[in-house]
C-alpha cells in the first residue's frame, strides 16, 4: 500500500490529467460542432444558388411560353382575317374588326397570364433562395459560437481543475505540516537531555 503522500501525489496528477482530457475533449467537441455548422451553411448556400438558378430558368420559360402564345395568337388572327377576307368581309370594320380585336385581346391576356405565372414562380425560388441564404448565415453565427463556446467551457474546465489541484495540494501541505518529524540524530536517545 502507498504512504499518503504517495496517494496525494497520484491524486493531483490524476486531477491534472483529467482536467487536461476534458478541456480538449471541450475544444474538440466545440471544433466538432462548429464543422457540422459550417457544413451546414455551406449546403444553405449552395441551395441558394440552385434556388436563384431555378428562378432564372422560370423566368427563361415563362418568356419562351409568351412567345409561344403571342406567336400563336399571330398566326390565328392571320388565319381569321385571311378566311374573312375570302369571303368578302371587310377584315377592318365592323363585326370583323370585333373579331379580330377580341381574339388579340385574349391572346394578349393569355401572354401576360403566362408572363405573370411565370414571375410567381421566379419569386418563389427567390424567396426559397433568400431563406437559404438567411440560414446559412445562422450556421456561420452558430459556427462561430461553438468554438466560442467550447474554449469557454476548457477555460472553465482548467480553472476548476486547477482549483481542484490547488485544494488538494493545500491539504496535502497542511497534512504534512501538522504530522511531527524526526530529525536524524535528534530525540533518538531522550536521556541525553535529562
């Protein structure tokens, strides 16, 4: 069995080594979570990027799907005011005229339409983008904060491993203060002094 000194020995080093091992397994942990934040944002804004590609290729969309319909709308009013002119109608006046009026009206409404859906669609990528591009940027925050906080936490671990160590170290002191020494050669023989 060891003496007691031994004992308080292996009991300080025992402190200092485990308040060691928890301050950077703290750190490493803080380390740990601030990768996964990071990691975290970097995919936030790589959505964001997909996201405003998205609203792009809406937009390019909507515009070809307008042209379409304006192309088409082309083609019918052609088609309508050649077959009344084949027919001897008067193709500016008149109930033809209405006609024709009518059916570029509603092209033109079917155009906007698909304009307009388009848009839609465009900002909801945009916004989509917007909240990906927000949440990337709490995970940079919260990046910063985990390491922030796991040198916090090893800083606190050391003090109150370095307290730990310094009672310790303390009793140890006053324990071996308080227990009487024999000197060699002194008090050996009592008669001496009598």
């Amino acid at each position: 069995m060891c003496d007691p000194a031994t004992m308080t020995g292996l009991s300080i080093a025992g402190s200092l080594i485990g308040t060691a091992f928890s301050a950077v397994g703290q750190m490493q942990q803080g380390k740990a979570q601030a990768a996964q934040a990071n990691y975290q944002a970097a995919v936030g804004r790589n959505n964001a990027i997909l996201a405003q590609r998205a609203a792009d290729d809406a937009r390019l969309r909507g515009e070809e799907a307008a042209r379409r319909v304006k192309t088409n709308a082309s083609q019918l009013l052609g088609k309508q005011r050649a077959m009344l002119a084949a027919n001897g109608v008067l193709v500016d006046s008149g109930s033809a005229l209405d006609l024709t009026t009518d059916t570029a009206g509603i092209s033109k409404l079917d155009e906007l339409t698909v304009r307009s859906n388009a848009e839609r669609e465009a900002l909801g990528y945009q916004a989509q983008g917007m909240n990906f591009q927000a949440g990337s940027e709490l995970q940079g925050m919260s990046a910063q904060n985990s390491l922030a906080a796991g040198t916090s936490a090893a800083a606190g671990t050391l003090l109150t491993g370095a307290g730990s160590v310094a009672s310790k170290w303390y009793q140890f002191d006053k324990q071996s203060s308080s227990t009487p020494k024999i000197a060699s050669g002194w008090g050996s023989d009592m008669g001496a002094f009598s």
